[in-house]
C-alpha cells in the first residue's frame, strides 16, 4: 500500500514537501509539484483527508444545505457551479438535502460541523426570504435567497433585469397588449419582473395595459398544471387577447402552447409567448422553440463559492449579489398580426 514515504521515495524528496504538496500546494514551485503528483500517480496513492484537516485545521469540504429535489434542474445546475469552483480549489462537497423535511437544518449544520466544513452554501428552490436558517456561527452564503434578520451575504439572479428584458424585446417588436402570467403573487420573483416588465413600458414612453399580471398560480412552492391551463384558456379565448404573453416559468408556457393549440392558434403568428427559467427540456423541446430568460444557476453557484472562500471578510458586509439573467431569443417570439405586413 503506497503511503506519504513511498511517494517521497519516489519523488526524490522529503516527507515535508509531499505533505505540502497535498495540503498548501501554492507553497511549492510548480515544478516540484508535478514531480510529487507524478509519483503520487504512478502509485496510486490517495491522501488521507481526515489526516490532513487535522493538521492543518482545515477540512477542505462546503457544506451545501438545500431545501431542493436532487433531480430539479435548479438543484442540478447550482451543485454543479459549486462543484465545478470548489474543484478549482481541490476541494469537496458534502450536501445536506432538506427535501423530505426528515431532518432540520440545525441537525445537518451540525453534522456538517462535525466533520469541519469551512463553510455552508444554503440553496433554496425559488427566490424567496428564508426564515428558519441558523448557521451556528459557520460561514455561510445564500444562494437564491435572502434572510433579512441574519444579514448573510446573498447570491440572486437579477429577476427585475430579467423582467427589463422581456418588455424591452416585446415592445420593440411591436407588441402593446402584454400580459403577464405570473407564478404566485407572494414570490420574491414574481414581483420583482413584474417590476422589470413595468419599468420597461415606462422607459419607452408606452402606456401600460390596465391588465398586464393575471395571476397563473395561486401558492406558492408547486406548480399546478390544470390551473395554469385554465388562467392560459381564459386569456387567450378573450376578444381582446393579449398579443404576447410572459409567463412565470417555462412549465407555465408550455400550457399556453396547449391552450392555443386547443384554440387553433399560430405561435407566433397569432401569439406570442416568453418563459422563464431555460429549463431546457422546456425550452428546446417545444415547438416553436421557446424564448425564455435563462436563470444563471451554474454561475450563482460559482460566484457563492467565491464570496464564501475569497471574500467572507467583506461579504458579510455587502449587499447582495444579482447575476444577469439573460434573455434566450427563439422562436416563439414575433411581430404581433397589426405590424406585419400580410
């Protein structure tokens, strides 16, 4: 079995640095590096990681906690920015799933104390206050979430900018009467585009329509098909229908395409529509392909490992960081039928 002295033997150096390649690797030259990972290679030799928290104080493990399903493409994307910037810094991660409420957070956050995490990442499934978060005295970021009353740094996508967009693309390519499908009234989120969608009618000088937010969802945290439908029907079976719709999620757009089908309506020759989220198998999947705002999950992931890691001194002090959520133009989006020439 290789161990610490036979990769020095191999290596042509001292047991000191072998330990320091593996535990503060910024301290050796570059070249002695890869001649220690060589030999750590050619015998299969494994680090002892336990060991090397021990001695060095430091564990080289984050902690995720999240309240979200492991198979949610939000879940999906967030651990896979995190895991991506923690392998940057040959670092691993321990996740704490809340989504059977089996256990607390406080009983995770102490089983992540346990084995010495440097610090926890607690990702939510949609943007919104979290209330029951303690981090007993652990470094910790929030990631599409915020606590007014603990005051930790935040990672959140930029809803309101999201929403900017949206209007921004619509009224420039004609459209007066918008509607927006909104998730539940109560989300962070919702509010938040609609202000986007508000500002944008605002900064081209076009009057807003009296019914631009119809409410899609009625609560929050689930997401029922029948009631989308329905709230989709209802719109687009009015005499004066909107000519676009900007829905809460891309789940929430593919039951309009349902609706206007049903109705025989063209996308987007007779309705346009917008999503999102990007969740792909929405998006891309439908027909027309769906435009939709991209929530940055993978890069809130990584910037929260940044702001845990490189910059907690200051983070705790400063306010939140919003990631851009940019609008993916397909082809659901057109001119409405008063601009086209046909």
């Amino acid at each position: 079995m290789s161990t610490i002295k036979t990769v020095a033997e191999r290596a042509g150096v001292s047991l000191k640095t072998v330990s320091r390649v593996f535990s503060a690797p910024d301290t050796v030259s570059e070249a002695m590096r890869a001649r220690v990972l060589q030999a750590a290679a050619e015998l299969d030799f494994i680090p002892d990681r336990r060991a090397q928290a021990m001695r060095s104080g430091r564990s080289g493990v984050i902690g995720l906690l999240t309240d979200v399903a492991a198979s949610t493409p939000c879940s999906i994307d967030i651990v896979r920015g995190v895991e991506e910037a923690l392998a940057e810094r040959g670092m691993s991660l321990l996740i704490g799933s809340m989504e059977n409420r089996a256990e607390s957070s406080e009983s995770i956050l102490r089983s992540f104390r346990a084995v010495r995490v440097e610090g926890v990442i607690y990702a939510a499934t949609y943007h919104r206050e979290i209330h029951d978060f303690a981090p007993l005295q652990l470094p910790s970021v929030m990631v599409n979430c915020f606590s007014h009353r603990r005051g930790l740094p935040t990672v959140i996508p930029d809803e309101e900018g999201g929403g900017l967009c949206v209007g921004t693309h619509l009224i420039g390519l004609g459209h007066r009467r918008v509607t927006y499908l909104t998730l539940s009234p109560d989300i962070e989120a919702t509010q938040l585009r609609l202000a986007g969608l508000r500002r944008a009618f605002r900064e081209s000088g076009i009057e807003e329509p009296s019914d631009l937010a119809v409410p899609g969802q009625s609560r929050a945290g689930t997401f029922d098909r029948e009631e989308a439908f329905v709230a989709a029907r209802q719109l687009l079976d009015r005499s004066d229908r909107p000519t676009a719709i900007f829905c809460g999620n891309d789940e929430m757009a593919m039951q309009v395409y349902l609706a206007a089908a049903e109705l025989g309506l063209s996308i987007p020759r007779d309705i346009s529509i917008v999503g999102f989220d990007d969740h792909r198998q929405f998006s891309e999947g439908l027909r027309p392909q769906l435009t939709t705002v991209a929530l940055p999950y993978v890069t809130m992931g990584n910037v929260a490992v940044g702001v845990l890691l490189d910059d907690w001194e200051d983070a705790s002090k400063a306010e939140s960081r919003l990631i851009e959520s940019p609008l993916i133009v397909r082809q659901s989006t057109g001119a409405p039928p008063s601009f086209r020439a046909d």
